[in-house]
C-alpha cells in the first residue's frame, strides 16, 4: 500500500466547515487503499490570537511558556479533524509532537527536529487508521515542548514522510501551486508544473511564502517527493523533485521577493582581522539571522559593513551594533528598515551568460536604484527601496517572458 503524508495550513482548516471537507478528501484518499497520515496547521488566525494573548501578559514573553501556549493551536484542530473523520466512519488517531515523538534540540520558538520514533505511527497505519499529528511541534530531551518557528507544520510533514519514507508528501494550501512569482503582485504569474528542490530552496529562502526553507532542505537531503496543491480546487499542483538533465529548462524560473527586510551599516571600522566576526559574532549570539553582507574599505584603512536581517530583528540588531561601534571606536551605525530584496531564480542561468546585466537594465530603466547585490550560481538578488517593489516585480517578469506558456 502506497503511503502519503498529507499537510494542511491554517486557511484549509480555518473553519468547522472546512475541516469537515478536509475529513472527506482524507476518507476518500484512504478509501483507495492508501495509507495516510496528516499533519495539521491551527485555525487561520489562532496563533496570531494567542500571541496577542502572551503579549498582554509580558511585553517579551517568556519563550518556553510560548512554545506550551502556541503548540495548543494545532492541537485543537488535530482533535476536531479526527471526530469529523470518526464522524464519516473513518478510524483515525490524533498525536501531539511529543506523543509521537518528534524529538528535537531545545531551542525554543526555533526548535529543529533530530529524529523522529515512526513505531507508533506505523503501528496505527497497519491497523487502518488514519493518523493526525500535530504540525509545528516537538519535545526536547526533557520533554519540554518546542515549536519549529512559522511555517514549522511544512517541516513536520516533510520530515515524517522521509522517516515513513512516504510515497509523496501533498501540501495543501489556499493556492494551487508554485507561481512565477506572486500573482497578487503580478496578475500575469503563471503555475509551475515542476520545480527543482534547488530553485524552490532558493525562493523559499528568498521569501516565497509557499513552503517554509527547512521543510525544502528535509525533502531535498531525503528525496522527498513534494507537491503543493490546492485544498479548495482540484489539480495537480507543482511538482518539486530533482532536476533531470533532458528537462528543456527555462532561463529563469521564478521572481522572489521579501517585505520583511531591513540594512544596517557600521561605518568606520578599522580595517583589521578579525573585524567581521566582532561585529558578526555578537549579532548571531542573540539568534538573529543575518543575510545579504557587503563589505566597502576606504583609503583611509577603515571599513563600512553593511548587512540586512528580518525587519522584525532590526531594532535588537541596531542596539548591538550600538555597543559594537562603541567598542570598536568606529565612526557610527545607520540603518534601513524600508527596503525589501528581489530575487530572480533558475537553474537555467548556469549555462547562460548577461542575466544580472539584463536585470540590471531592465532596472535602471525603470528608473530604480539597487542599493545591494547578491549572487549565487542560480540566483541574483537586489535590495531596492519599498516603494519600488511591485514596479520591479512586473518589470522583470516581463523582461525573461515569464508571462509566456511554456
């Protein structure tokens, strides 16, 4: 019997009502034969509600307490799935992270899986069961709760079809697969059938909101079969696998982008050894994610660093490199927290020379100044102000006919 892992967000079990239409395409997917496990998100808009909850009680709530009170979201809805598949005449069997297990390390809010004990789970599919686990979630050594960060539910289901070694791994959205870019931003974006894990790792690191990075990392390391389909329409979705040398690639595959960026410049650094990781060390201490990173050296034997982290991490960061800036006797720190990064992705750039010039161009024509760059071997990122974000988007697409059926 073939084995499928299904993963269901917010927006798909946002109501009674939906999780009851979940119920019945889960039904009729085990009523084939097949086995199936699920992996659920909380209700669209819980945890936003009982973060706010924490926030009324501690202005910086404690993180451990926060992992105890948002892993309640997806059990709620863990339970409610399994009645309405009971309901139907389903047999089925809800699980948290930590009754399944999934162990993971013990740092909290942003907790990474190690291993995961499939006993139980295996044991239930042979019985005919349905199997619902919690998403997002885990138990450390000492049993304490632990949540995997936004997005974690991704990297649940991955992670249990690899250990399950599942057939593929569906997840299910409020979209019906990976676009060219967001077609809220560009109403001419068009489905991808397939991807590569490469080309998707990128635009999930780069801000495509459809798959969380780990959940992409786990199902490339474990070739893990990935879709992303549709809970409302019926589809084939995209497809996520390798990438298979006869394939006829496209130039670029994609455009990523990221609202949630901010730049921080320390200017003035004496240009020394060892700078870097001063001024680096103490950022990545406080668990804060540092991206893009540019380096300037003048003539007078100082340096400018400048580097971009999560908007939501600007202000901390900003704090620090205050205290840097102090103990290195540089000259000052300024900061940008209206910027956001565009990215254009592809496999197909490897053998192709004058993409970051056609960018570049098509950029400056729209009268758009790049305040950063970054590459990679298939992929070019820029940060731009805001303000330019949908205009840049629509432009590029264009350029490398991303609007064109393949």
């Amino acid at each position: 019997m073939a084995v499928f892992v299904y993963k269901f967000g917010g927006t798909s079990v946002g109501t009674v009502e939906r999780i009851k239409v979940v119920a019945e395409k889960i039904k009729k997917a085990r009523d084939q034969g097949d086995h199936i496990v699920v992996v659920v998100s909380a209700m669209s808009g819980e945890t936003n509600r009982l973060t706010g909850l924490a926030e009324e009680i501690q202005f910086h709530p404690n993180s451990r307490e926060m992992d105890v009170l948002l892993s309640t979201g997806e059990q709620v809805t863990m339970a409610l799935l399994s009645m309405a598949l009971h309901e139907l005449g389903c047999s089925a069997c809800s699980y948290t992270g930590g009754q399944v297990k999934i162990l993971t390390d013990n740092t909290h809010t942003k907790a990474r899986i190690r291993e995961i004990d499939d006993l139980k789970i295996k044991q239930d599919l042979e019985k005919g069961r349905v199997v619902v686990v919690a998403g997002f979630q885990g138990v450390d050594e000492y049993g304490n709760i632990t949540t995997l960060g936004r997005g974690g539910s991704d990297t649940t289901a991955v992670a249990l079809a690899a250990a399950l070694k599942a057939d593929e791994c569906h997840i299910y959205t409020d979209v019906d697969g990976v676009y060219t870019t967001d077609p809220r931003v560009e109403p001419k974006a068009r489905k991808l059938d397939k991807i590569t894990f490469e080309e998707m790792l990128e635009m999930a690191s780069l801000g495509s909101k459809v798959l969380q990075i780990r959940a992409v990392e786990f199902a490339g390391k474990y070739n893990v079969a990935l879709r992303v389909l549709s809970s409302f329409k019926e589809g084939k979705g995209t497809l996520i696998t390798y990438e298979e040398s006869e394939m006829e690639r496209a130039l670029i595959s994609g455009i990523a982008f990221n609202r949630d960026e901010a730049k921080l410049t320390i200017a003035g650094v004496p240009d020394l050894p060892g700078v870097a990781s001063k001024i680096l060390c103490p950022v990545a201490d406080e668990n804060i994610e540092i991206d893009m990173i540019i380096q300037n050296i003048a003539d007078d034997a100082t340096t400018d660093f400048t580097f971009t982290v999560h908007r939501n991490d600007y202000q901390k960061t900003k704090n620090i490199l205050e205290t840097v800036c102090s103990e290195l006797n540089a000259k000052h720190v300024t900061g940008d927290d209206s910027i956001v990064k565009i990215s254009i992705v592809g496999v197909g750039m490897r053998s192709h020379a004058g993409i970051a010039s056609t960018m570049f161009k098509v950029l400056a024509d729209e009268g758009i100044n790049i305040r950063m760059i970054s590459t990679s071997e298939i992929k070019i990122s820029v940060v731009v102000d805001e303000k330019y974000l949908e205009l840049a988007v629509r432009a590029l697409h264009k350029a490398f006919g991303l609007d064109k059926e393949e």
